[in-house]
C-alpha cells in the first residue's frame, strides 16, 4: 500500500535527480512538496493519503501566482510535473 511519505521521498528523489532544491511543510496528513524552480515560482505538489492518496499541483510563488519574467519556466515546470505524475501514479 502506497502512502504519503512514500510518495514524498519518490517526488524528492526526482527533485535530487534533477538538481533541484526541494524541501517540505507538513499541515496534519497533508505534506507539501516545493521544488524551487527560481525566484518567486516554484512547484508544489500536495499530497494527502487517507484509504487512497490525492495529489496536486500548482505552480508559482506562494499565493500560486507568476510575474510575465517566469514565463520562460512554464514548460520546464510542466516537464517537472509530468515526470513526477508519471513517477507516482504507477501501479
């Protein structure tokens, strides 16, 4: 059975592959995943896990918003993002 801090240390593994400082907060089951990807945007991916787990993403700075100059880090955050979707939703 899957659960939450499997899943963290594979979305930590991948951030290490990739170079990326990463570093996670805690709110009760939930544990989020913030890979810093520049200033002011990063990925976060939220996972809770009760009898099955959810995950999600949003990308930015903390409020989940980006300024016009990290545009430029959009595909590269969605690369990020579908490597780890990949990584964890397999079987």
């Amino acid at each position: 059975m899957v659960d939450v801090n499997s899943i963290v240390n594979r979305i930590m593994g991948i951030a290490r592959e990739l170079g990326i400082t990463a570093s996670v907060e805690e709110y009760g089951r939930e544990k989020v995943v913030i890979l810093e990807l520049g200033e002011d945007f990063s990925i976060y991916v939220s996972v809770v896990c009760n009898n099955e787990c959810d995950i999600e993403y949003a990308i930015g700075d903390e409020n989940f918003t980006f300024r016009p100059g990290s545009i430029n880090l959009l595909r590269r955050a969605v690369e990020i993002i579908e490597r780890i979707n990949d990584e964890v939703t397999k079987a």
